[in-house]
C-alpha cells in the first residue's frame, strides 16, 4: 500500500513538471490535474482506519468492613458460686463464707420446712443492726419471706444469716438466690443462694457439723459392786457361876 502511495506521487509530481512544460506552450490541462488530486483522495480513503482501543481505568473497591457483633453472656442453668465480696453500696458490703446448713444438692421431702443459714461477713465500713435483713432476689423463693438479722454484726465481723424455707411439692432441683438490705431496704453485697433436690423417696438430709475427736470422746461410767455386808458375830452366853458348896 505504501509503494502505491508513492507511485501516485511520483505520477503527481510528473504531471507537475509536464503541465510546467505545457505552461510555455500556454497549454493546460486542468482535467487531467483534478484527476490525480482524485485518485490521491480516493487511495486515501480506501486505507483501512486503525482504531487504538482506549481502556477505561479499572475500579478498585475498596475492602468492605465487616462488623463483628459483641458476644452476649448466656445464663447456665447450673448454679453459680456465691458472690464474694462486690455490690457495696455506700458504707455497706458483704461476703459470703459458707454454708451452716443444707449445703448445695441437699435431699427434701416434698412441702417439708426447713432452715437455711449462710455464715456472711460484714466487709463494709457500717455495722449490720437488727432492722437490716435478707431478701429474695431470685430463682425459686420456696415460699420464704424477708427474714431481719437476729443479731448485729459490727464492721469487719461475721454473722450467720438465717432463713426460713419450704421446699416445693413436685419432685426436682430448685435454687434461689437472696442478697442482704440494709436499714432502707437498699441490696448490697454479693447474692447468696441455697440449692436442693426435691424428692419423695429419701428422707430429709440435714446438715450436721463434723465432730471433732474430744467431741466424739464419751465418758463412761463404771460401775461399781456394793461391798457385801459383814455378819455380826454371834454372841457367845456367858458362863454360868456353879455355886461352890460351902
């Protein structure tokens, strides 16, 4: 294509020189110069357009932010230790110590009452009079009622905290969590809770303080045989005088 190009140039320029020559002659032939500019345009033409593809910019995304939901605590239906310590509200906290009676799993009869104690601290900077008490706060109340503190207990002290319970009349297992009040009826402290198995085939399981060996030590009392009475000796009668014959 581009030695024909250069042919019809050559062609041109030829004509040029030739109409150049005809010029002297006063001979022009215009016809024949329109036609090379015609033949020029139409080669042009005919070439084949080359067409430069133009790409557009690829996007980038950027990376999606992907938010993870806080986990949220799930309640177990398995009972949780007592509270230690926390809870305080103002001058007043607890902490818990052990259990007096019916430790956790304890066996009742059904609608059978009983007593729990919990031996509590006084961790607050106020003593514990008797208008403070012990309150339900959760789980199964087993018919127990607001119970006021028997005694005081002075800052940094330790009390047992009594309350009175009556265990549910369907068989299974039952927990009920309580926490202390003071005065004003305001909770501090951690909850404690007490824990049975309500079941009707085993008698009710109280709980009993291991005896130490000088308890366990029971004096026996000897007996002793009556020394036997000793006969009185029998009396011997006395001699009868025999008259001597004068």
């Amino acid at each position: 294509m581009k030695a024909k190009f250069a042919t019809l140039i050559v062609a041109f320029a030829l004509m040029l020189s030739a109409c150049g020559a005809e010029e002297r002659e006063g001979l022009v032939d215009e016809s024949a110069v329109n036609g090379v500019y015609t033949q020029v345009a139409l080669t042009l033409s005919a070439q084949p357009m080359v067409v430069t593809p133009t790409f557009a910019p690829t996007l980038t995304l950027a990376p999606t932010t992907t938010l993870i939901p806080t986990a949220l605590r799930t309640a177990t239906s398995a009972p949780v230790s007592s509270s230690s310590g926390g809870g305080a509200v103002g001058c007043d906290n607890s902490d818990y110590l052990s259990d007096v009676t019916i430790p956790d799993g304890t066996v009742i009869t059904p609608g059978s009452t009983f007593t729990k104690t919990w031996s509590l601290q006084n961790t607050g900077s106020c003593e514990w009079t008797t208008s403070y008490s012990i309150a339900f706060y959760s789980g199964d109340a087993m018919s127990g009622a607001t119970t006021t503190l028997s005694e005081a207990v002075s800052s940094g002290g330790s009390g047992s905290i009594s309350v009175e319970l009556t265990a549910p009349t369907t068989t299974g297992s039952y927990i009920g969590y309580w926490r202390l009040q003071n005065a004003s009826g305001v909770s501090f402290g951690g909850a404690v809770y007490v824990q049975i198995v309500v079941s009707g085939s085993t008698a009710t399981t109280t709980y009993t303080p291991t005896a130490t060996s000088e308890d366990e030590a029971t004096s026996t009392p000897t007996s002793t045989t009556e020394p036997s009475s000793t006969p009185e000796p029998t009396k011997t009668p006395a001699p009868t005088e025999t008259p001597t014959p004068g």
